[in-house]
C-alpha cells in the first residue's frame, strides 16, 4: 500500500521538496498484474502520453484523461501510470496519462 506524506515547503523551496519526492518515491513502484499499457485509441491527436487499462475495462463508454499533478515542475511517470491505472480501475474506463513537458530548471 502507498502511503502519502505531505511535505511543508514554501515556494521557495522546490529543490527541497524534488529531494524529499525522490525520497518517497525511491522504492520501484509496481503495477498489478491485471494493468495493460496497450493503446486502446488509434491516435491521440499527437498528445504524448500513456494508456493504463485496468482488468476488463472498456473503451465503449468512453476513456479517462489523467493529467498529473505536480504543475510543470515535477514528474513521477511510474507513479502517474499507477494513478492512471487506479483511475481506470474506479472508472471501468481505459486511462490516458498525458505526459506534458517539464518547465526548464532554475
């Protein structure tokens, strides 16, 4: 189980906060069996990204757009597609985890 710690920081402070993500995070984030990174629509209109489909979800009603949080500052793609499997999971949907460029390091 994943557990999330809330880390104080001011704004200030980013390289800190990177430090203590890494941290968390540094444990290889796996995930469940059932998981499948297939595409699931032809074309994404060029928007890099992942597809995350949980057990028997189905495209047929639709699909769910992951977009991380973090702003342009911070990535965890393994954590995003766990985020994105998660979501296709509650949803019954295929996710898609966009993968957005981070902003340029001060």
């Amino acid at each position: 189980m994943l557990t999330i710690t809330r880390i104080p920081a001011s704004p200030e402070e980013p390289d800190a906060v990177r430090a203590q993500m890494r941290q968390v995070f540094s444990d290889p984030l796996v995930l469940d069996g059932d998981a499948d990174l297939r595409s699931v629509l032809p074309d994404t209109g060029s928007v890099p990204g992942t597809w995350v489909t949980a057990g028997r979800a189905s495209a047929e009603e639709g699909v769910t757009v992951y977009v991380h949080h973090g702003g342009y500052s911070f990535s965890n793609p393994p954590m995003e597609r766990i985020m994105a499997y998660r979501l296709s999971k509650a949803t019954c949907r295929p996710a898609f985890a966009v993968d957005y460029r981070l902003a340029p390091a001060q």
